[in-house]
C-alpha cells in the first residue's frame, strides 16, 4: 500500500524540520509493509519568490489530491511589508479554507523528561496529555462585515463578525466526541454563552449532538475565560476542549506553553470525512518560520516529527506506529538528549540532524 503525501516545506526553518521528518518517513517505507509516495510543492514566501503567488493553484491541486499534506512553516521579515494577499501566511490560510479544514487538532502532551522545562510546576504538568479541538474555518476570523470605516468625525471604526451556523457547530462537536472515544471519553466545550449568541447557540448545539449521538461521552461546558485559568490552574482536570476558531487560538497556545517548548508541538487539520472515506488532512508544527535560527542546523525537528505521527494516526489509521514515534521521541528525551530550545543543566545538545538520528536510532531499538 502506498500513501501519498504531500511536502510543503515552505520558509525558514520549515524545509530543514521536513526534511528530517522524510527520514523518519523513509525508515517506516523501510520497515512496515507500506510505502510513502512523496512530493514537494512550494508555499509561502519561497512560492511568491518562484511563482509571484504564495499560495499557486498547482500547489493547492496537488493537496487536495494527496492523502496528506505534511506542511513546515511558512513566514519571514523580508516578506512582512507586501500586501495582505501576497504575504506568505496567505498560502496555509488558503490551504485550510480550500481543502476545507474546519476541525484542528492541538494535543498539549508533556513528555516527563520536560516537565522541569513548563513554567508551571512539575506536579501540574506531570503527565499531562489534553487535546483541544478547534473550529478553524468559521467564527470571528471568517464572519462579513469585516471592515474598517471613517465616521463623519473623523474617527475610524473597525468592525469583526462572529458568526456560527448550526452545522458548523455540530461538525466541529462531532469530531470532538468521536477523539474523546478513542482517549478518556471526556470532552469540555468552552464559549461565552453568558455574553455572546453564538456561545448560546454553541452550548445549545453541544448539548443536543452529546444527548443523541454520544451519551457514552462525559460532557462538561465551561466559559472560555475560565476554562483559561483552569488550564494553569489544574490542566489535568481537562482530556478533550473543543471551542470556537478565536477562543482556539489562545487557548491551544496557552496549552502549548504548559509543556515548555513551541518546538515540542504537533498540529492537525482534518476535513470532513467523504463519501468514498477520504478524508482531506494537514499535518503541521505548530511553531512558525523561526527566521532567528533559521540556517544554522539547530531547529527542534520533534514538532515536525510528531505531526507526521498524528498523520499515521489521523489519516492512516495506524495508531501503533503512531506510538512508536512517541515512544522514540519519549526515549531519546529520557536519554538527556535535548536541542538548543529544550536544553537543561547535565543534559546532551543536539543539532536538528542529530536529534532525528537519536530519533531514529530510538525506532530501530524499540521495533525489535
Ligand atoms: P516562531 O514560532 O517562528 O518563533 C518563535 C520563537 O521560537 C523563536 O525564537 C524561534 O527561534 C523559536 N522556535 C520556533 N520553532 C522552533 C523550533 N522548531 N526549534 C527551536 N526553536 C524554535 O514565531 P514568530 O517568530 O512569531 O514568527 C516567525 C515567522 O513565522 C513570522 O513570519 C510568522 O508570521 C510565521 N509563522 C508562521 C506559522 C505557520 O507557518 N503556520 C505559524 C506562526 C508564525
């Protein structure tokens, strides 16, 4: 069997974090009974340098076409002035809105090998292992009017629309639910029903998709601010949250920081599942460009690596495998071995290619 994926390594350090995580790709083609067929399209800053565009239709095409999309980072400074439709981001933002990925997935895991490393105390984080489920395609980024106008006064005025369809919300609670099955069967869904219609509609919509279709599942609602302090406060209270696209930002990034390093993180984008059960799928660090290291070999490849992981979950539906690449990453960071980010008093520095060979090294030991 032979998966397609496509690579879009992107800017900065977006191609050297890929291209360690082909490595892990190929010793998987080497040692189990399927084959990755892989290729590469460009996106972001390096697509609007070669094509004028940072988002081509031929690089679109070609996902929507893959099985998966295994994307780097896209970004950097001497991009940062040119108009909103050219910057680099455009080309994920397109990614997401063209292959219609409304579900994404932010696990905030803490290896115990870095539970010194969280700025909360290890006993907080110690084991934590949440997953939030954001809506990525709806809500206040997405909602018209969105526009700035001049009042007779001369004063501007900015305006933003939150805005949820009931569909939205029911697809989005289903792909929670369905998670929470496969972990601790809980799930948490976090608006601002005591001050925004949408969170009444939200709250309303969770509750009718659990009462009919997940009973099984243990649900809880929280509003968005204190679900926000409960995640300092005692983060392991938590298993699934799923929230709206604006409260997901923040919340999955305050998650993101509990467990040390922005180098550490995976992301998914999953789509709806269709008819002949494909289903469309971006895997992503959730780390950006890192135009300040990039070049200089000392990127964490881990991020990458464990989205390729939630790829062989997600999209493959080989969770064994999956673990494997947690294990690995679990052992090589109980070993000592660290990058630059990650690094403690007593323990080993690695640069981005040596890490994926600790890696690797660490597949080999714990397959036999
Ligand atoms: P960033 O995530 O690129 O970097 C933040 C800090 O974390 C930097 O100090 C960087 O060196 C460090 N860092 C990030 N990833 C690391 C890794 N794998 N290993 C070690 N250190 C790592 O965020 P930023 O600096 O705010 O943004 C830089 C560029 O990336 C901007 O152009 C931004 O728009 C873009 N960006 C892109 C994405 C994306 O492609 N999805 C996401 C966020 C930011």
């Amino acid at each position: 069997m032979t998966h397609q994926i496509l690579l879009t390594p992107g800017d900065g350090i977006g191609p050297e974090v890929i291209d360690e995580t082909q490595r892990v790709l190929g010793w998987f083609s080497r040692n189990r009974n399927f084959a990755f067929h892989t290729e590469s399209a460009p996106i972001g800053g390096i697509a609007y340098e070669t094509t004028g565009n940072p988002a081509p239709d031929e690089t679109i095409a070609k996902a929507k076409k893959a099985d998966a999309v295994l994307f780097g980072a896209v970004g950097g400074p001497q991009w940062d002035k040119l108009p909103f439709d050219q910057k680099p981001e455009r080309g994920i933002l397109r990614l997401r809105k063209d292959l219609e990925l409304f579900a994404n997935l932010r696990p905030a895991l803490c290896f115990d090998a870095l539970k010194d490393a969280s700025s909360l105390k290890p006993e907080i984080v110690s084991g934590l292992d949440i997953l939030i489920v954001r809506e990525l395609t709806g809500g206040v980024y997405f909602g018209e009017p969105k526009e700035t106008t001049t009042l007779p006064n001369g004063e501007k005025r900015a305006v933003d629309t939150q805005v949820y369809t009931t569909h939205e919300i029911e697809r989005i609670t289903r792909v929670a639910f369905e998670l929470a099955g496969l972990r601790s069967r809980r799930v948490t869904s976090a608006e601002k029903s005591n001050v925004m219609v949408t969170g009444v509609l939200w709250r309303e919509v969770v509750t009718k998709i659990h009462k009919e279709e997940f009973p099984h599942i243990e649900l809880s609602h929280v509003l968005a601010d204190n679900c926000a302090m409960q995640l300092v406060r005692n983060p392991k209270q938590y298993d699934v949250i799923v929230t709206d696209n604006l409260f997901g930002d923040v919340l999955s990034d305050e998650a993101a920081q509990l467990t040390g390093s922005i180098g550490m993180l995976p992301s998914a984008s999953l789509g709806a599942k269709q008819a002949n059960g494909k289903q469309a799928a971006l895997y992503e660090p959730i780390h950006g460009s890192a135009p300040d290291i990039a070049g200089k070999g000392v990127a964490n490849p881990i991020a990458c690596i464990l989205s390729f992981a939630m790829c062989l979950r997600y999209s493959f539906g080989r969770v064994e495998d999956a673990q494997l690449v947690e294990r690995a990453v679990d052992r090589v960071l109980a070993d000592g071995y660290r990058t630059a980010d990650i690094m403690q008093p007593g323990m080993t520095k690695l640069g981005t290619v040596q890490m994926t060979e600790a890696i690797l090294k660490a597949l080999d030991k714990l397959a036999v």
